[in-house]
C-alpha cells in the first residue's frame, strides 16, 4: 500500500486530500494506497471573511466549520499536530507520540502572523489575520472620530490584496459614518510602488488618487513608539498617526523552523513540481514553500490541484504528469460594494479592470462557495 | 519585496543576489539599497534578466 500523508488541514491540504480521494477513489477501496491528513485543529476556518469581520460584516463564527465535514470518506483524518519529520527514514512523529510512515509526505502548514517582530507593532497596531485581531480592529473603527489612519505592511505577509482591500474598505466605512473628511488615509507600501504586482500597484494608484489616499512608497516600519503615536521607518521617515493599521509579517510556523527545514520556516521548493529540494517524495504546499509568489489561499488552492494530478499519476504510472505554472486568482474588494480581481501565472501578470458591483457580488458569493471549494466541488 | 525578507532572514555580511524580470525593482532596489545603507555590488541586465547583487551591512 502506497502512504500519502499530508501535514496541515488549511486550504492547501484539505483541497489536496479531496483531490486525491476523488482521483484514487478505486484505489483506495482496494486499500492500495491511504491518505492521511493530520491537522493542528478539528476546527477549518475561512481565514478570507476576516476581513469582512473586521467591518462587522460578518462573524466570527461563520469562519468556520468542522474539518472531518469537509472530508471525503476514506480519508484518514486526526487531529495530531506534527512535531519532528525523519525524512531519512519516510517518517513524521505527532504530539500524540505516533509514528507515521509515508511514501509521499506533503508538508502545508501555513504561515503565522508575527507583528511581535517589530517593536511596538504587536501593541499599537491593529491587524486582521487573527479572529481576536480582527474584532478589536473593528471596535478600533467604531470609535474612530477621526485623524490620521496609517497603514502599514510588513514583509512577507499573507494575502497580498489586504492592504489595498482594508484602504478602500476604511475609505467607504468612513464615508458611511460621515467622517471621510475628519480623516487622512496613510498608505505605505514596502516597495517603490503600492503593490508588488506592478499592473495592480499602477491601478490601486489611479484609484488612490481619486479617493484622497496618500502614500508613501519604501518605507519599511522598523519600530512604533505608541507614546508619541509615530512609526519609525527603516528609510529613516517617522510619521505620526492616530489609528495605526497592519499588515504584519508574517513567520512560517514553529515545527519548520525547529526541523530546520526552511530559514524563516519556508520551504525550499521546486516551483514547478512543489518538490521539497532535495527531497523527491517530499512536496510542500501554500504559504509553507519559499517560491516567490502571493502567499493566498487562491496560489494554496491551485497548487493543491496540480498536486493533486501528480501524486495521483505517481501512485498510479509512478511518474508525474504535469507542473504547476504559478496560477493565481485573487479578488479586490475596491471598497464596500465594488470588487476586481487579479488573475496571473508566473509568466503573465495581472490585468485589473475597473471595479464593479457584479464582482463584488462573486466575492460574497465566493465567501459562502468557498466551503464547496475547499470540498474539491468548485 | 522577495529581497526584503531574504535580508531579513541573512546575517550581517552575507551576500545575496536577486534575479528579477521586473524593471520596476530594478530601478527600486539600488534606490531602496542606498536609502537603507546596505551596499549594492553588482547591478546588470542580460537578457532581460536583471541580476542585482547586495550585501547586508546592518
């Protein structure tokens, strides 16, 4: 029997075993092969609608369902975080004490927020990659009267439309209240333009621009001093704010970075066949690898399916059939009621188009379709 | 934004180099570099391939 033990029930890994259940269904009725998905949660959370929470638009509890729901049957399913990986020997060790043999290990277990690197982020500012982060951001909001609310984004981060999608949001949130004119939005971006997809960066521009938003490209926060309410730039700007947003960086978990297996807890990984380097039955997936591409769950999602065909075909003929090509699709919410989306590949880059209200409808259609994507339906 | 994290992550003295496509961070990184006072060793392009090469400092 052929093992394939998968590290990690988020978006990656749980498409990746429906996948793989939906292809090997025969296969695993004649118990020649097993798929086993180990998870840190029993719990599967919609990590996208935090941003919807941080709005008040949606709550926390319609983040999530029960994982073993989502599962297709035949899945060997627990809730066993891993702790060690023996690759030398095809094994990974749980906190339970278990032993998992493999002869292919898919390893996906995300990424963390870790605004704790920077002095003073961790206090001061607000976020939305946690539920607790995401409800004091909005009541942050709610008590808003107005001033300067500065955004600024630490590197690498998760989901790379949140620091344009939390501006426009902000910008129609302030609107609505009737206080637009009490605040100056202050967007900082890394790197010498406002998005790292140059196509996006030059229309969120445009869109700036006719909304008021200033901006301030090549500043990277190096610390927040919360007594004076300013954010000390490594360029060497310091500039005040009265709401500080972040987008903060993000670390890979703890088990890769105390396997040694990554600096920084990412991956290295082959961007065409998701091969852990130098491990040829060892694959990673999502914000895990160290490929130089939008952690999102859409880049999770794709990578998982191309996968998925893979290790279906080695199982099956012993070979791989296909690479992944860098495939990604995210949505942009534009504000409170238009969206656009950005669709690219490693050698095409994004085309935005001009926010719409029909897209912003896909979007919210999307927040409730994700549990059948997430399924293997969609 | 991929040397930003690597930078990150290195110790002071370490070398890195970025291949890029992108002509906008060619044009940014030497800017960002000098801004943030790491050194730029080597800056080229072949074919379309933009190899920038740093060390960190600090």
């Amino acid at each position: 029997m052929k093992k394939i033990v998968i590290v990690g029930g988020g978006t990656g890994g749980t498409i990746l075993a429906n996948n793989l259940a939906r292809r090997l269904t025969a296969e695993l009725k004649a118990q020649k092969v097993s798929i086993t998905l180990l998870s840190a949660s029993d719990k599967h959370m919609y990590q996208p609608g935090l941003l919807y929470v941080a709005f008040g638009r949606m709550s926390s509890q319609e983040l999530y369902q029960d994982q073993v729901s989502l599962l297709e049957p035949g899945i060997i399913f627990h809730v066993d975080p891993v702790t060690a990986f023996d690759m030398d020997n095809n094994q990974v060790l749980s906190e339970s004490g278990s032993k998992y043999d493999y002869d292919h290990l898919v390893i996906c277990t995300g990424s963390r927020p870790n605004p704790e690197s920077v002095p003073g982020l961790a206090e001061h500012a607000n976020h939305v990659y946690t539920v607790e982060a995401a409800e004091k951001t909005f009541r942050s909001l709610q008590q808003f009267e107005g001033g300067r609310v500065m955004i600024v984004t630490g590197v690498p981060h998760k989901c790379p439309m949140v620091p344009l999608e939390l501006t426009f949001m902000m910008h129609d949130y302030f609107k609505d209240r009737g206080i637009l004119d009490k605040v100056e939005l202050y967007y900082t971006y890394p790197i010498g333009r406002l998005h790292s997809l140059e196509n996006v960066g030059k229309w969120a521009q445009g869109e700036f621009d006719k909304m008021g938003v200033q901006y301030e490209t090549l500043f990277n926060v190096k610390e927040v001093d919360g007594d004076h309410h300013q954010v000390h730039s490594e360029e060497g700007s310091v500039i005040d704010y009265d709401l500080l947003i972040t987008i903060p960086p993000h670390s890979g978990m703890p088990v890769i970075l105390e396997n040694a297996l990554g600096a920084g807890g990412w991956i290295p990984t082959n961007p065409a066949t998701l091969q852990m380097e130098g491990r040829d039955n060892v694959f990673v997936l999502g914000d895990t690898t160290n490929i130089p591409i939008s952690k999102a769950g859409s880049t999770a999602h794709y990578e998982a399916e191309a996968l998925g065909e893979n290790l279906a075909a080695l199982v099956r003929q012993g070979t791989m059939v296909r690479t992944y090509e860098g495939k990604v699709f995210c949505f942009i919410e534009a504000g409170k009621d238009r969206a656009t989306y950005a669709s690219f590949d490693y050698k095409h880059p994004p085309q935005p188009q001009p926010p719409t209200q029909m897209m912003h409808w896909f979007k919210l259609a999307y927040n409730k379709l994700y549990w059948n994507s997430v399924r293997g339906l969609l | 934004m991929e040397l930003i994290a690597a930078l990150k992550l290195a110790e002071v003295g370490d070398e890195l180099e970025v291949l890029s496509t992108d002509k906008g961070s060619a044009n940014d990184i030497p800017e960002w570099i000098n801004k943030v006072g790491h050194q730029l060793l080597e800056c080229r392009e072949e074919d379309g391939v933009h190899y920038i090469r740093v060390r960190k400092t600090r």
